[in-house]
C-alpha cells in the first residue's frame, strides 16, 4: 500500500496510544494514522489505554485524508475478527457526520421578551396592565402593606429599649433631686 486510499482496509500495528486515541503505522505508508477514540468502537470510550494497546494488530478503514497529509482511521467500521467492512456503502459514516454537524450548528438563541402591554388600567389608571389583572380594590381605597412579623417584633423591641432607657434616665433625676432636697 504505497499511498493510502478512502474506505481501504488493512491490518495495522497500533504505533502509541494518547488519551484522544492511538496512532497505527499502515503496511507500506510512511505515514501514520489516527484512529481518533469516537471511532474505536461503536459505544463510547473513556479510556483508550484499557481498549488498546502498543503493539497490537487492529483491522482499520481509512475514512479521511487531510490537505496536510493526516490520515483519519476507524476500527468500529471493520470487523475484527476478519478485517470486512461493516460500512461498504459508507452510509453509517456519513449519518455519525451528520449528528456532529447538527450539534454544532445549533446554537441556543436567548429569548427576548417585549412583554410590555400598551394599555392603561380601567381601575387604577397606571399605564402596562390590564384591568382584571390590577389589584386595586373595587370601592378604590389604597392600602398598606402588612409589616413582616419580624419587623413587628424588632420595633417592639425598639419601644421596650427606648422606655427601659427613659425610666432609667427618671430615676437618676428622683435619685439626684432627691440628694439635692437632703442636703
């Protein structure tokens, strides 16, 4: 095999395994080629180093050749016991092209919301809602919001604090007029 060919396949040896998949050398190339780790097997792969090893002999099908010379490679179109292409037609190849090409292309487009309503109010006479959507009373009177309870108890201590202080401030002056009227 003096120069590699698309859909050729051949019984290579497995040069050196990376995390993102290994490098064969192919009979009769100078080249290597990358059998990337989507393309070892039909299930995914975490791990290239606990499918394949350094040395071992693996059936290939060239399925890229790059402008630069890389030669793209795939076991998972190839029997391994025989080395028959399980992808003749190519069709499995261009369906995996396909759903990569979809993914990519997709893009989450963020949703912009122009929600203000041009209206105004029967009930309250405020302009962005309409009226059975208003929470004005009927009769309408306005009202307050109702404190937290939390508020409550924190002003109540507040009350208690500033009475504790004033009494304490009325018995230093009993206490002082009351040493005045001895003397």
């Amino acid at each position: 095999m003096a120069n590699c060919e698309l859909n050729q396949i051949f019984l290579g040896e497995i040069a050196s395994v990376q995390n993102y998949g290994a490098f064969i050398r192919i009979p009769g190339c100078s080249v290597q080629g990358l059998i990337h780790r989507s393309q070892i097997s039909c299930v995914h792969v975490d791990n290239v180093t606990e499918v394949l090893q350094k040395g071992e002999r693996v059936w290939c099908k060239v399925i890229s050749i790059g402008d630069d010379g890389k030669i793209g490679l795939s076991m998972k179109y190839v029997n391994q016991g025989n080395g028959t292409d399980l992808d003749p037609n190519g069709v499995q190849l261009q369906r995996d092209i396909q759903k990569k090409k979809i993914i990519e292309k997709h893009e989450h487009k963020t949703i912009h919301l122009e929600a203000v309503l041009n209206t105004t109010c029967k009930k309250c006479g405020t302009a962005g809602h309409l009226s059975n959507d208003c929470f004005m009373s009927p009769d309408g009177k306005k009202y307050e919001l109702i404190p937290e309870i939390e508020e409550q108890k924190e002003e109540e201590q507040k009350d208690v604090q500033t009475e504790t202080n004033i009494s304490k401030k009325e018995k230093k002056h009993k206490q002082k007029k009351l040493k005045r009227k001895k003397i």
